[in-house]
C-alpha cells in the first residue's frame, strides 16, 4: 500500500501543504513537488512528430504514479480552480492514454483511491465546489474511487491552521491513511 | 470596442477553435493561440527576488488584453476544465495583481465582458459545467461580466459542426459582437 | 415511444409552458400540470400506518410514468432549484421505491430518457446549473439517460420568446422527439 | 440574537436532526418541525383572488423567522436536493416578496445569517453540492450572508454519528453559535 502526493503550488511551505502535512504525519510518503519539476505543455496528440525534445520530468512521474495506490493531490485554489501546476500534470495524462509504451495506464488507475486537500482564501468552502465537481468527473472518467477532500481556508501564511474543521478533517485522513496502511 | 480571444487548445484547427470561427465570423479580433507563446509557470509571488529570467510572453499579452473591452476565451474540456494552458495565463493574474508597474490592472478588468467557448467530447453539457461555474468566480473576482457561453460536443477534429445547438448560439454570439462594435 | 411531460410550474402559460410547447409542437404527448394535482407530502416510510387517507393523485401518475419512454421535465427556476411542486413529485418516489404494489419501479425507469426544460429570470444560464447537476444525479440514481436540458431566460410573461438560443434549443428538441417516435 | 431551525425531514429524530441537535445543544432556538405545518402550495402570484382559502401556517411562520437573526436549515438530502417540505416553505417567501402587507420584508432578511445541515446517504460530500451552490445564490439574492454548511453522510437512523468529520463540524457550530449569543 503506497500513497503518492502531488503538490501544486507555487509556494513553499503554503497552506494547502501545512494542512497535507497533517494528513500524512508519520506516514511513509512519496512526494511530489511539481514546482521543483519540469514539465512541458501538452502536446497535440494527433501528430505523429516526436513529443517533446526538451527535458521533461513527466515521464518519469507518470510511472511511479501508476505504482501507487493512494493519490493524494494538494492544491491551493487558483482562481477558483486547481493549479496549473497540477492541472497541467493531469492534461498530460492525455498522452499517457495515447502511449504506445504505456498499454496499461487506463487498467493501472482504474481502482486507485484519490483523495484531495485545497486551500483558499475567497470562501472556498462554496467557491472551491467546482473543482471538487471536475475531480468527481476525473476519477469517473479512470474509474478511479473519490475517497474524500477536506476544503480549507487560508490566505496569509498559515492561517489554515486557524481552521478547526479542516484541521479535524485532516487529523482523521490521517488516521484513515495509518488504517490502510496497516491493512496492507 | 475591441476583442480579444485566447485559445486554450493544443491543437491546429480544433472544435473550439472551429466554433469560435463562427462566432468571431467577419470581425476585427485579437488572436492570441496560448500554445505559440511561451508562458512560464507562475512563481513564488512572496518573494522579492527577480521573477522571471527566461523568455516570458505573459506580460507583453496582458498589457494588451488590458486595453480590450471583450475577453473570449476558446478552450477544449480537458480532463473537465479549462485547458491548462489557458489556466496558467488565468493563473498569471496573480502576478498582475501585485505588479507595481501595473497599479490600475484590476480597475481596467473591472467591468470587462467575458464569454467562453468550449467544447468537450464526454457529456460536456453537464460535464463542463463546474467550468462554468469557475469561469463565474473568475468574473465575479474582478467585478467582469460573465456575458455568455457555448458548450458544444465535439471529440474527433470537426465534430462540433454536428451541435445545431451550439453552431445556433456562435451565430447569434457573432450577431451579439456585431452589434456592439457599431455600437462603440 | 411514448412521452409524457410533467409542469412544475404554478402559473398558466408560464414562461417555461411556452418554451415547451415549441419542444412538443405537434405531438401527441401526456401533459401533467402538477398544479391541477393534489399531491400529499411524503409520508415516514419506515412506518407501517396506511399512508395517505387523504386524496392522493400520485399513484395513477407514477404508474402512467411508468410506461412512458420519454419524461420531460419543465419547472420555472424557483429559487435556484426545481419548483417544490415538481420536488414533491420526485420525493414521492421514494415511496414508490418502497411500494410492494409497485416493485418493478426501478427496472420500468431504467433506461427511460429524460428532459428537462426550465425558465428562469435571474442570469439562469449559471444560477439554473445546480438544478441541472441535481438532475444528473437523480437520472444516474435510476440509470435513466439524461437526454438534454435546455435553459431558457425570462421573467415577464412571454419573455422566454425573446430567448433566440432557447427558442432554437426547442426547436431541435422538437425534430429530434419526432425523430424518435418516427423510429418507433 | 435568536436563532430560528427549519427542518425539511419528515422522519423523526432522522440524521439531519441528530447533527442539528449536537450544533444547537444547549441553546434557546425555535424549532419549526415543516411536516407538523400545514404549508399549501404556493398561487399564481400574479393573480389578484385571494390566496388560500385553507388552513396555511406558513403566514405566521414567515413572521417569526424576519425576527430571527440565525437561520439554520436542516435538512436530508432527498433525491439530491433539498425536502419539497423545506423547498415549498422557501418558495412561498416569493408571496411574501410581493406580500403588501409585510413590504419589509427583503429589508429584514438582508444581513441575516443562514447556515445548512444535511445529510444524505449516496456520497452526500460530492452530490449534496448542487445543494450548496443553490443555497449560496438564495442568500445571494437575499443579501444575506451564508454563514456555514455541514454535510453528514448517514442513510439508516443514527447512522451519521459515525460521521467523525461531521459532528466534529456541528460540534464547533455549537460554539459558533454559543459565541454569538454571549456577544448579543
């Protein structure tokens, strides 16, 4: 039993990673910072032209990915939204299903349990509901199992740490992660 | 009156790109195929230090739609949302917000029209809705008006062509511009 | 094939009837103005008392719903969410989920087709789209396909005619029922 | 400061009045039970007859809750949205909008404090949403400020107090609401 942890944001040590490192206390972890890895736009798939010449963290990402068995995405909300960061790492799932080397990713991730952590400043509790709808959406789509999200609010540095739902929330995702764990 | 379109889409000739043609038909517009710029992620907006060394198109593209009075945004649903291409510029507004050399860039948003295109090809009359609904926030963030949107069904290259719904709504959002640029 | 449409509305020739009517034109179709029924709130189904003593015409209309192919739902907005009149009408089939004078009601509505039309005056192309969510997830709980939806605008009586998008939505859903019992 | 709960289920002592009790213990609250009120449908507003010639509790209700200053709606999720019993009770306040005799009334309501308690028991955190987004515009057009929601999931009686999360969240309502009376 293995979780994977994909951070979107921009900043070190921001709210939605502060209410993470709830959730993952004591647990062994693969994370993921994507701000500190390269990763191309997406590609047009129809073409046939070699993808991408630059460097290009993706690829690699990708595989452990599918190895795991928890994805845990941690994300602030941007303009209203996931993180480009993040949201450009899943675009790229696209060319993962169109990847001849890759036959399986499609069989890999049906199953896979993902839970998700987003922080916001402008009412997220209402106004980060899109996005947990479009994440409802993706996990259909890989028949993936939505195992939760935790909602919580924060704009200064820190300031999720005032928000006593989410931080029980998180406190119990942890306890549910060590559960799994131990099954496993 | 000027408008101004960007396109989210990776690909050449797409069916947003093809459903925007028509509402855009035989109109002076500002063209901007986010996939020709290099855009940057956006960094660490707490931090003094000197933000973007390499190439970055952002800013001479957010100068320009400053001084546009419509915004259109064209994008496909990926993975149930705005293209990341088109979220990374959306995300570089943060930037904007706290860019001294751009003091009045929330004044000139305010008050802006903004329309949206996009165009799925899994259920996106309800599928693209939480988009929508994001697209809403966005707007009610900088006091825009959320003018209108098309969500037309399209998966293979031309398929939108099939929605009379859709190609119905472009032709009379062609009218609608129409209208206001003999307004102005 | 057979279609029967159900009015949540409590005017006569509100705008949601008129746009419907364009959706129906020339066909021969089973009209249920809820306002002209009385229907009893729920009742505690975990209860073993007789349920209604009072006139109920819910039984003869679930059991007509029953053999229809095409249920097409019309409601003003009211209050950003279906009109009680029609939320009455669906919560009562959670008796009927539970009736064991009815007990193929699941496998009758799975695969039935449904459409919803609705009028609403203020900004209902986003302020409507909870309802259209909520409508999903009621078809999903039925596996009932949720055909279309079509949001019209309008406040005054009459208004909705001015909504050229709409009026053009009907249309189609017209040719398109006509299709559908042509096949038949 | 006085808070007024409107229940839209018509169990007794169901989950969504198990999670309101933990958030209203111990404090003075008029409780409005709408399955033991007699709230006929509402009229065509637009026409000048008298209204209801039948009993109708809802006048006198409508009158307490403009004197209230919380307003706290609980409610199961029936078929993904809210009880007809509480969605009849919210559709007759647009009488009450044209109600001559209480021309105050959009006045009072401004600034009011509403939150939600619900609970369903088919994934509520993701399809109780479209519920959330409604309830956020109806305090929208009332001006008032949409103060706290709860989901609970719970489908057999009691079952929501194994809602960790959810009565962690009810609990700190408590002391919200306990806070803002010792202020008053």
């Amino acid at each position: 039993m293995t979780i994977m942890a994909f951070y979107g944001s921009i900043r070190d040590n921001g709210n939605s990673e502060r209410l993470a490192d709830i959730a993952l206390q004591d647990l062994e972890v693969t994370k993921v910072f994507l701000k500190d890895y390269h990763i191309p736009p997406i590609s047009d798939w129809n073409q046939a032209k070699p993808l991408h010449a630059e460097k290009d963290d993706y690829p690699s990402l990708i595989r452990k990915q599918m190895l795991a068995d928890i994805i845990l995405f941690v994300t602030p909300v941007y303009w209203y939204g996931l993180s480009s960061l993040l949201k450009l790492y899943i675009d790229r799932w696209s060319e993962t299903l169109r990847d001849p080397s890759l036959p399986d990713f499609k069989e890999k991730m049906k199953g896979k349990e993902v839970h998700l952590i987003t922080v916001g400043g402008d009412y997220p509790y209402v106004k980060a509901l899109p996005m947990i709808q479009q994440m409802q959406f993706i996990c259909d789509f890989l028949q993936m199992t939505f195992g939760s999200y935790i909602i919580g609010k924060g704009d200064k540095k820190g300031e999720v740490l005032t928000d006593k739902n989410a931080l029980h929330a998180a406190g119990n995702l942890n306890k549910y992660f060590k559960s799994q764990l131990q099954k496993a």
